[in-house]
C-alpha cells in the first residue's frame, strides 16, 4: 500500500490589525527615540568624552583608559617624606615607552600656590613684541643717539630720547598699521577672485 501525497491548501495568516490605542502608543515611542541623542540611543557607547588618560576624543563606554603611576623616572627613584617624616614612595604619572615624557611627568605637576596670584610683568603678547621689534629698528633707521654726549647733560638727554623715542614708536605704528592694510587688501582680492571663479565669471589674475 503506497500513501498518495495529498494537496494541502496553502493557509492565508490572518492580518495584524493594529488597534488606534497601540498605533498611538508606537507612534509616541518614535517621537521620544527620534529625539534622542546618539548617546541615548546607544548608551553602551556613552557620550563622547575629551580623555585625558589616552589624548583622545572617543565614547566613554569605548574602552577604559587607567591612568598608571610610578615612583621611578629612568633610572632613578623619587621619594618624599610624609607627615611622620619617613620616606615614602613619590608617585607621579608614568612615562609611557613610545611617546616623549613632559616636564610635568619628569618633574612633577606644580603646585597651585607658585602660581595662585597674575605675574607681576606678564610677557608682551606677539602684536606688543613686534612693535618693540619695529620701535627698535626704526629708531636706529632715524640716526637717533643711544648714548649721552660728553658735553650733555642728563636732564637733557632723557627728554631728547623720550621724544625721538616716541617718534619711533609712531613710525613704527604707520609701518606695522600700512602692512596690516596691505595683508587685509591681498585677502579681500583673493576671496573676491574665488568668489567669482564660483560662480563661473572669468577672472583676471594678476601676476
């Protein structure tokens, strides 16, 4: 006796019919997961962190950096007296073998204290250091006397030099301000002939 395959009828599933109470409820989880951050959306990941450890920008949750100390630098060992006054090991971050030690790493951070207060002569910024550059080489440009004379008196001198100082610093002012004019003058030109070549006007570049 052989068993005849019999046809079977192909079965429709029945259809999903969302009710109006689950599609509002689908559609407000949407809008709350849209508006999530990356970070929100992924919280095994985590926010993007400026690590300190590694001087990298990645994910908090990424990898986990540790920062590791010694109390040796090459060759030699640190040690500092606690409050008993015995010597106890001086840790500091370690020197990590590919990469080029700081001064803080070598020497140690320095204390707040040295630096709690501003400087009493802060160091000239880079405009301020020029114009010293520029004052200085204009006054010798104009011939103008360094020294006292035999037969010249102090007084004298002093206002001699702190007017033909003051002219060098006014000098120097035109020159630094004129080519400061010139530097901004090329840069318009440059962006107004990029500006043209974008948008397909013929450009004639001088030479």
């Amino acid at each position: 006796m052989t068993d005849e395959l019999q046809p079977v009828s192909e079965v429709q599933p029945e259809p999903f019919v969302v009710s109006p109470e689950l599609q509002a409820a689908l559609d407000a989880a949407e809008r709350i997961i849209q508006g999530r951050t990356f970070a929100d959306r992924h919280p095994e990941l985590g926010k993007m962190v400026n690590c300190r450890v590694c001087g990298t920008r990645h994910r908090k949750n990424e990898r986990k950096c540790e920062q590791v100390f010694t109390y040796r630098v090459r060759d030699y060992e640190y040690f500092r007296e606690n409050e008993k006054g015995t010597l106890v090991p001086d840790y500091r971050t370690a020197v990590r073998p590919d990469e080029k030690p700081t001064k803080n790493q070598i020497n140690g951070a320095p204390r707040a204290a040295n630096f709690s207060k501003p400087r009493y002569y802060p160091h000239p910024s880079k405009v301020k250091l020029q114009f010293i550059e520029r004052t200085r080489a204009v006054f010798e440009e104009m011939g103008f006397p360094l020294e006292r004379g035999e037969k010249e008196e102090i007084k004298d001198f002093k206002e001699t030099f702190q007017k033909n100082l003051q002219r060098a610093r006014v000098e120097a002012v035109r020159r630094i301000r004129r080519e400061w004019e010139l530097s901004d003058r090329a840069y318009r030109r440059r962006a107004d002939q990029a500006r043209r070549i974008n948008h397909g006007f013929q450009v004639n570049v001088r030479a």
